[in-house]
C-alpha cells in the first residue's frame, strides 16, 4: 500500500475511533428494548414498580431477605452492583434513611421518589405500605408518574399496568375489608408499630408495642404494664415480626396466656410471599387466625 493511502486510512480509523469515544451514552429508557434500572428500598415497593413498569423496568430490591429497614446499613458492595440505576423508590419518613448513601454515590443522575411524602410528618409512623388503600390511591400513582417522566413514549403502557394494579388492590381491599369485618374493634399486640395505618383502615385496635423502637428492648416494668393491660382485654394475639427476635414477644404472651402468630410487613425472605398482594393475603390469613 502506498505511504499516502496507508496515513489516509489510519487517519480515517483513529477519527473514528475519537468518535466513538466521544458519544454520549443513551438514557437507559431510549432505544427499542432498553429498560429503566430502577432500585426499591424494600420488596412491597419494589413489587410496585415490577406491577407497574412491568417489561420496561429492571428491578433491584435494596434490602436483603430477613434485614429490618430500620436497622439496615447499605454496604459497598451493594452500591457497586447497583451501578447505573436512574431511579430510586424508597418509603421515607425516617425508615430507610440509609438509602441516601445509595443516592450520594450514584451522583445527581440519579430520580428519587420520596413515596411518604406529604403523607408522613417527620418522626411519625412510615408503614404506610401496609394500608392498600393508600398504596393504590398514593403511592402507586407516584411511581407511574415516575417512570411516564422517564420514559414518556411508554406512558399509555404504564398507564394501563397502573389501571390494572389498582383493581386488583381493589379487590384486596374488599377481601380484607370482608375477612376482618367480624372482628372490628378487636385489639392486638404488635412487635413494633408497624401495623398502625391497617389497623385504621380496617377497624382494629393496636394495644401495645413490645418495642417501641426497633432494637429497644422494653423493660421489666414495661412488659408487666402490658401484661397487665393484655389480661385486661381478652388475652389478646401477639404478632412478631421475621425480621427480628421474637424472644421478648414470647416472654411477653407467655405471662398472660396469648397466642403467638407472625405477621410480616416485608416479605421477599425465605419461603415469604413475593408480591405484595400475595403478602398481605397471608397477613390477612394470619389475623383472621389469631381473632377465631
């Protein structure tokens, strides 16, 4: 090849080649078959945004089967494999604070959706995942918003698994609606708050805490006021939680006779719903349960 020729050629490659380097990335919604990377803090929201975004969405759930949101810490790791995420769907209100060491490390790139917003005060109770009610009129229109703002050519899409969602919510509601209507106005007690916002929904009553907060074991003169308070109304269930240690729970229904039974605000562990309908059915099942 001629010496002229061949610095044409090798020219024409290497501009090619600073090309290539120079093009800009893609957003993760643009282009045929491309899917918005979306992190949820816990499973039920996560489930969310699965219903949602249905196979326009790429998944990942933060909290790890058995962990408790309250005590969580995110670890490096984690953020390393959670690279390139464009969305981040967390409850807020002070239960997965944690979650902000995520959002410092991916860089301002990354959307977040604070769901509690404007429907939790600071310092007040953030379960607000366990009442469908407002997950089907609150936050699950939040994440639809979310996502038809990151990928608006899909918004008829999102739209329509939001319509879908919704009735089945719907229907979860009157099912629970319909479960527990023989037992309104029955008392329990809960591990943790956690239960407050279905309790409200659903006519029930939330005797006590065992632990007030989570990891705050309560005192001997703390269990004997709830012990005394228990023998007063009935012998009330105690419901614990997979996600934490039930010891103090036992020792608590042990002094008055209650039964023991698990309700679970997260699942995703082993053996544990998956779906957060099929979650709150087996919570349904467990209550129905314990007020027979």
């Amino acid at each position: 090849m001629p010496v002229k020729r061949y610095f044409l050629v090798a020219l024409l490659a290497l501009a090619l080649l600073v090309a290539g380097c120079n093009t800009k990335p893609s957003s993760p919604a643009a282009g045929t078959g491309a899917k918005i990377k979306v992190a949820a803090t816990i499973m039920p929201l996560a489930d969310m945004v699965s219903q949602i975004g249905g196979n326009r969405v790429q998944v990942i759930t933060l909290l790890p089967p058995g962990s408790s949101p309250h005590t969580f810490e995110i670890t490096a790791p984690q953020m390393k494999d959670l690279a390139g995420a464009t969305l981040l769907v967390q409850v807020g209100g002070g239960l997965d604070e944690w979650a902000g060491k995520f959002a410092a490390a991916a860089g301002p790139g990354l959307q977040i959706i604070n769901l509690g917003q404007g429907l939790v005060a600071p310092g007040a109770n953030p379960h607000i995942w366990l009442d469908p009610v407002l997950v089907r009129d609150q936050l699950a229109p939040k994440v639809a918003g979310a996502l038809v703002a990151l990928d608006p050519e899909h918004k008829d899409y999102f739209e329509t698994n939001l319509k879908k969602w919704q009735q089945q919510l719907t229907a979860l509601d009157r099912e629970i609606q319909a479960g527990l209507a023989p037992f309104a106005g029955y008392t329990f007690i809960e591990f943790h708050p956690a239960w407050f916002y279905f309790a409200r929904r659903y006519h029930l009553q939330e005797l006590a805490s065992v632990e007030e907060k989570p990891g705050q074991e309560p005192s001997a003169a703390e269990l004997a006021n709830i012990v005394q308070t228990a023998r007063s109304k009935g012998k009330p269930p105690v419901f614990i939680e997979p996600q934490f240690n039930p010891q103090a729970a036992r020792t608590l229904a042990a002094e008055y006779g209650g039964r023991v039974l698990t309700l679970d605000p997260l699942g995703g562990g082993p053996g544990a719903p998956t779906t957060y309908i099929d979650l709150m059915r087996r919570n349904l099942e467990t209550m129905i349960e314990a007020f027979r």
